[in-house]
C-alpha cells in the first residue's frame, strides 16, 4: 500500500470508526424529499412543503412518530424559515413539488430536542429475496420489475436506505440457491454476497397463508439482516404481495436508524473528509475547485493530496458534520457524483468520486 493510500484510508477509518465499524455508502440529497402535489398554487405549494418536511425528518431519524412531536409540528409551521429551495417536476401526469431544506438548522433542530439523528453515511445491503406461494419458491433479481420491486425501490429511496437486488446470473447461481435464502443458510450467501461489495447482506422471505383469520396478514415477510457485527431481523405483514415492499423497508429504516443514529453530538468538532474529483484536466481547474470548497462555510481547510487528470484527491476538513459539505456540493452543482461498477474493489466501491462540470 503507498502512502497516499495509507493516508485516505485511514482519513476514512477515522471518520467511520465514530459512528460504527461499518463503511456505509454516502447519500445524496438527505435534506430533500419530493411530493406529488395537485397543481402549483401557493396553497397547494405550502401543503407540500409542510408535507416534504416531514418526509425529511423521517429520513434523518427514521422514527415516523417524530413528525408528532410538539417541537416538529412547531417547526412545520414555520417551514418556510429552513426552507433552502423548491422546484416543480411532472412525472407522467402527474406533479411532483421537490423541496429541499438547511441541514444545519434541521440538526440544531434535532439536537435541541434530544432527537436521534442518522447522517449521510448508511450501510449498503445486498438484499436476498425469496418468494413461496402455494409451495413455488423463486429468488427476485435486480431484472425484476414486479409492484412489489418497484415500491421496494421506490420507498428505499425515499427513505434513503441504500438497497441492492443480486443480477442472479451463472455466477450468483452457482454459489447460491432459492434453498439457502429460504432456509438462511448464511455461509453461501456470504460468499456470494462478496462480489457486490455491499456493507452487509438481508435475507428476505414472503410467504403466503390462505388459511389467515385476517385478510390484511393473508402474506407474510420476514427479514434477517447481517452488517457490522449485528444481527437484525423483523416481520411484516400485508392483503397482497405489491403492499408488503413500503412496511418492509419502513421498518428496516426504523431498525437501522436505532442502531445507527446519534443524539445530541457535538455540530463543531473537526471532521476530515476524503473527496476524490475525475478528469481535472489542468491546474486552473484544481484552483477553481479549491475556491469552491473554501466558499462553503463549514469548510475549514483543504489539503491536495495527489493531482492527476483521472483522478485527484483532496482531503476537506470541516466543521461540524461532513453533511453540510454534502449538501453543499449537492446543492451548487458543479461537482456530480459518478456512478460505480458494483464489482469493483471494495474499498473503492464505498468512495464517492466527483466530476468537475464548472468552468
């Protein structure tokens, strides 16, 4: 290993051994949350801003009782006032508002009430779903475009819960069977599980019982999760199949977040963040790049580690959360996170690199 690799990746220990021992994969746009809205009046508009708030809070603690809270329903009433900005979209025929909010504030709000927090940094689970009806057992891949796998993937995004379903192709199958998802035989899954470079692995079962007194637990899901050392597990239930996905990945965010939330910490200690920024082709786009960071507030030195045109690695240290130099980043736009190749090397799997699209 060099030098610059020993360097980031104990920049990178450091920053996660705070919180838990997992690596976690960072989330883009915590702070915002999208609605479907009736039209663009202004009643209309603060209906969902107030609505987008609350979609918010239960993204950043994971507990949906939060919204109750005298001090939230004090600040929803206010929204306006952590309001960063708002935009409208159409999906179909339909139209969405998008609103995003000041993590800052939205932080001393939680902090100021002894209210868990779960930060950008989430574990990444490789999902192994297996269905049984009427004795027919079958695995669900990442092909899969079934109700239920949509809304699977629609409520992990919504509530920032970084999934992956296996490709299930020769190489998935020779390693795994639907026999070892259903029967939780781990040591397989395990192993299969590697190549996709995950934090951890679920293990999901949906069955089917006719004989249920109550029609709304006629299926049934029950889930085993394996990350960092810990061994989580729940049961949901639902009438039909396509409604099991949203309870599903509503308790798993609620099961995680308790683990992995914190209350109360400490928004001015120094954080340093490891940030890596493809194709900067010259020094006058390294200079701009470092006038960028050190415009974001929170930003409270910037060191360059390695300059090279495919890749050039800054280290940031900021004050407070790295979230604000997230939403930052987020929020200006000239750097773009870039998609990565699900099997590549684990340690560069958890990096986010960026793309510099200013002038």
């Amino acid at each position: 290993m060099d030098r610059l690799t020993g360097v980031l990746v104990a920049v990178m220990m450091a920053l996660l051994l705070a919180s838990s021992n997992v690596q976690a994969k960072l989330i883009e746009n915590l702070y915002s949350a999208t609605v479907d809205v009736g039209s663009q009046d202004s009643r209309l508009r603060q209906q969902a801003l107030t609505d987008a708030f609350r979609q918010v809070i239960i993204k950043v603690t994971g507990q949906p009782a939060l919204v109750d809270d005298p001090a939230i329903n004090a600040a929803s009433r206010n929204v306006n006032d952590l309001l960063v900005q708002y935009g409208y979209q159409r999906e179909g025929s339909q139209t969405q508002l998008t609103a995003t909010f000041d993590g800052q504030k939205l932080r001393d709000l939680l902090a100021a009430n002894a209210m868990p927090y779960w930060g950008s940094r989430r574990p990444q689970l490789l999902l192994w779903m297996a269905t049984d009806t009427r004795g027919k057992r079958e695995m669900i891949g990442s092909s899969d475009e079934s109700v239920f796998t949509q809304q699977l993937r629609s409520k992990a995004k919504q509530l920032a819960i970084p999934i992956q379903l296996p490709i299930l192709d020769l190489t998935d199958s020779m390693q795994v069977s639907v026999t070892d998802v259903w029967g939780r035989f781990i040591g397989p899954i395990k192993t299969a599980s590697t190549r996709y470079a995950t934090d951890g692995f679920a293990v999901v079962r949906v069955t089917e019982n006719p004989q249920a007194e109550d029609a709304d637990k006629r299926y049934q899901l029950d889930w085993r999760v394996d990350v960092d050392d810990k061994r989580l597990q729940g049961i949901v239930y639902a009438s039909s199949t396509d409604w099991l996905a949203e309870p599903f990945i509503a308790e798993l965010a609620q099961t995680l977040a308790a683990e992995y939330s914190v209350i109360n910490s400490d928004q001015q200690s120094l954080v340093q963040v490891p940030l890596s920024i493809a194709g900067l082709e010259n020094w006058q786009q390294v200079l701009a790049v470092e006038s960028f960071l050190q415009s974001i507030p929170s930003v409270d030195a910037i060191k360059l580690d390695r300059y090279a045109r495919e890749q050039t690695d800054f280290v940031v240290t900021v004050r407070g959360s790295e979230d604000n130099l997230l939403q930052s980043i987020q929020l200006d736009g000239r750097l773009r996170s870039q998609e990565i190749s699900p099997f590549v090397n684990p340690e560069l799997r958890q990096q986010t690199i960026y793309q510099w699209v200013g002038d």
